[in-house]
C-alpha cells in the first residue's frame, strides 16, 4: 500500500527528523520507503491529503478492568490511598469472566479508536475465586482487535493494609504461584523478536508494599533468567517515600538499586514523587518511566519529573492507568495532559508537543524493549496512524501537525498495526460499537448491584 499526500506528520523522533512530508510505502510488517514516492502498478493507494500522520501510539501502563469502574461516587473526591480502598479493592471480587471481558473491551476499543496500536496491561488481580485466566481475556481480545499487547502480569504475596475492615482481604498468592504462571502466560502468549506482537512482564503490585525484599530480589533474577522485563508501581504519591525511609531506611528509587531492581528491563508507573538524584538514577541504569498525567493530576497525586528524566536522557513514555482514575481511555487527552500539565507547574519550556508525542511513540518502544516500533522510517515497523483533521477543534491551526498533541482529541480515520489496516474509516471490522455500549451498561449494572448486596449483606 501507498499512503499519499502526507503534509502534517510527526515521525516520532526528535530533531532534524521530527517532521516528514510525501508518501509512506507499507510492504509486509514494515515501512518500505518514504519520500516522493509514486504509485506503482496494482498498488493500492491511500489518500491523507488533509489529515495528520503519527506512529501507533504505545500506552505503556493500564488497568483495563476498571473501564467499567469509571466515576464510582464514592471515589470521586478522594486521593490516592482511600480511592484504592474504596473503588479497586472494593470492587475486584465481583468481576467473573463475562465482565472482566466486556471492560477489556471497551478500554481496547477506546484505545484504538484514539490511535493506540499497543497496550501494556498490569493486571494484579488473580484470585482463587476466578474461574479464568485475566491474562487469557486480554491476549485473546487483543488479538481480536490486531494490536500489539504486553501483560505486565501482576500479583501480590501480601496485601496493602487499609483501615476499613468492610475492606475485603487483597488476593494474594504464594511467590511461587506467581512465578509459575507468569511464566506459563509467557510459554503460552509470548513471541519474540523486534516485531513481537505479544510480552510477557512480571509485575509485581508495588515492590514496597506487596512483596518481601526477598521475594523482590528472587523476582528479578527469575524474571532476567527468563528473558522477562520486570513493571510495577512506584512513588505515586508521598506517601510511598515515607512508608519506604520508615522501613528502609532509604526512598524508594535508592532502595530498589540495593533489590536488583533498576535497569533498562525495567520499567515502573508513576514516579511521582522523586527527589533529583532519584531521576539521575534512573536515567544511569535505563530504567523507564510510564508517566501517567491524567490519572496522578484526577487523584491529587502531581506531575512526575518526566520532563527532567528526559532532558537526562532517561526513558521516558506515557501510560493512560486505570478509567477508575482517569473516566477514559482516551490517548488525545493524555496527550494533551502531557502538555499542558507540565506547563501549568514549571513553565512554557518544559516541553513541546513534539517530545511528547515521541514520548507516547518512540518513548514507549524503547521502555517496552520493542525497538521495531514507535517510528516512521523505512524499515520500522508499519504501525502507524491516519487522523481526520475535520471537526472544528482542529480548524484554523496554522501548525496542524502539532493537532494530534494540543488540540485534546484524536479522531483516527485509519490505523495500521504491522501493515495491517486495523481501522478503516473510523470504524472497527468485526466490533459493533452500539452493541458494545449496551453490553457495557448491562455489565457495570450487574457490578453495582452485587456490590450492593454485598453492602446489605455486612449490615
């Protein structure tokens, strides 16, 4: 296929190369050429003349379960810690396979049609209760929409201690239940190469609430003797520096160097709160970051020192989190949060709209180590997204490449994964989007009212 009239585009890269005007030919998985290129005989064309032109974007941290736990009343006003008391450690037992699936889908439909070609999920949620596999759900539902997906395959030996006793106990497993079947969805899931459309992470929760150092250490040798990347939450808020230097006696960026834990395997979500010689830290061992803005500015959490780990040289992406945090899965308005959040707190000179996307692009393949995606140029990885520039938001831009970062919203026209044509014309082959919406409604119903009558039953 050729892609034509290409005259607002962001590669991905930053510099000299940020910027490409022309015509792209796909053959096979990848990008074969780009410049002035004419159609050849029998070719397929494909016109962009009026639209702009990016990579498949890479969210690299999410909770695709809690896209049916969107603005749950009781978790609306509350910052980190209570929310996590009152909305995901509340609501996790009343999942079975049925509704678990239907939130996969709506956030990976959301996700797609905002220009997303891959998703790394952290799933932590494996309990005995469940009669199914999360990990299974979501590399089926994945491989049903054409994206590339990365199960950060969470889990937890002991739970977050909260001060509700209503609060049901977090779903545990023995360290050796959770290495054992990371390793089996990895047998099972994983492919490899640069143009790997499956991964496997082992991720536990959070590395100083959830495991014992012993555990964390035996995670990371287990992990690197099996060619897995290593993902967990860290330092979303304060409250995680002060519990770390009461029970080690360091912050947690420091700690985790003493656990075997920093590294360009590595990666963690959040990093909000850091002191500076915690981002040169990370920015000397590789480690990367999923900066989450949408999700740590709804919480009262902050904006993570993204800007500063880039200008390091740190690794650094973007990652949607969780909808209970966020109402959406939307990446034009993370994006945007990207961009404006940063200027509000330090300044105009933060950054430009054309690092975050090369965050949200380039960014996310080097953290996720898949280093076929994430850019346009011959050779890479056809991964790619086609966006209408139409609607009113987007008339008037003098600069319309920047479009896809300042405006707040992405309408994709078409997406390819892989030189696969994903999305056509705005729409999604084989998803009906209306019986999505009802599906969805009849799922978050049958949610609240088991917890519900969970709530009667205690009384």
């Amino acid at each position: 296929m050729l892609i034509t009239n290409i005259s607002d585009c962001l590669t991905g890269t930053l510099g000299e190369g940020e910027r490409f005007q022309g015509a792209i030919r796909i053959e096979g998985q990848r990008i074969a050429e780009m410049g002035a290129l004419t159609p050849r005989p029998g070719e397929d064309v494909l016109d962009a003349r009026g639209c702009a032109v990016i990579p498949g974007l890479v969210n690299t941290h999410h909770h695709l379960n809690q896209s049916l736990l969107k603005a749950v009343p009781k978790g609306m006003n509350l910052p980190l810690d209570p929310w996590l008391m009152h909305v995901p450690y509340t609501w996790w037992p009343h999942f079975d396979e049925a509704t678990y699936r239907t939130a996969v889908r709506v956030g990976l439909a959301e996700l797609v049609l905002t220009g997303a070609t891959t998703v790394a999920e952290h799933h932590y949620v494996f309990a005995e209760s469940y009669d199914y596999n999360p990990s299974d759900v979501f590399f089926e539902e994945a491989g049903k929409l054409g994206i590339r997906a990365v199960m950060a395959r969470g889990g937890m030996t002991r739970g977050r201690a909260f001060d509700d006793p209503a609060i049901p106990p977090a779903p545990c497993e023995t360290l050796e239940t959770f290495l054992s079947e990371a390793e089996k969805t990895a047998l099972k899931w994983a492919d490899t190469g640069e143009l790997a459309m499956r991964k496997v992470a082992l991720a536990p929760t959070t590395p100083t609430f959830n495991v014992t150092p012993e555990e964390l250490r035996e995670i990371a040798r287990f992990g690197r003797e099996k060619g897995l990347m290593l993902h967990a939450h860290l330092s979303e808020n304060e409250n995680y520096a002060r519990f770390t230097l009461e029970k080690y006696g360091k912050r947690p960026v420091e700690w985790l160097a003493t656990q075997d834990w920093l590294g360009r395997d590595v990666w963690f979500a959040h990093l909000v709160d850091l002191e500076p010689f915690e981002v040169d830290l990370l920015a000397q061992t590789g480690t990367g970051m999923a900066h989450c803005p949408n999700a740590n500015a709804r919480l009262g959490s902050g904006v993570a020192p993204a800007d500063a780990l880039h200008a390091k040289g740190g690794k650094v992406s973007l990652g949607v989190d969780g909808a209970a945090a966020n109402e959406a899965a939307d990446m034009g308005a993370l994006l945007f949060s990207a961009f404006t959040l940063h200027r509000a707190t330090k300044g105009v000179g933060s950054v430009r709209a054309e690092q975050v996307l090369h965050w949200a692009s380039a960014g996310g393949a080097k953290v996720l180590d898949m280093p076929g995606i994430g850019t346009l140029a011959p050779g890479m990885a056809a991964d790619l997204a086609i966006l209408d520039l139409s609607a009113p938001r987007n008339l008037g831009l003098h600069d319309r490449a920047l479009a896809p970062v300042i405006t707040g919203g992405l309408a994709v026209r078409d997406l390819f994964v892989g030189g696969k044509r994903i999305l056509a014309d705005g729409k999604l082959p084989g998803l009906d989007l209306a019986e999505l919406a009802d599906e969805a409604m009849e799922a978050t119903e049958t949610l609240k009212s088991r917890q519900h009558n969970t709530v009667l039953e205690a009384v």
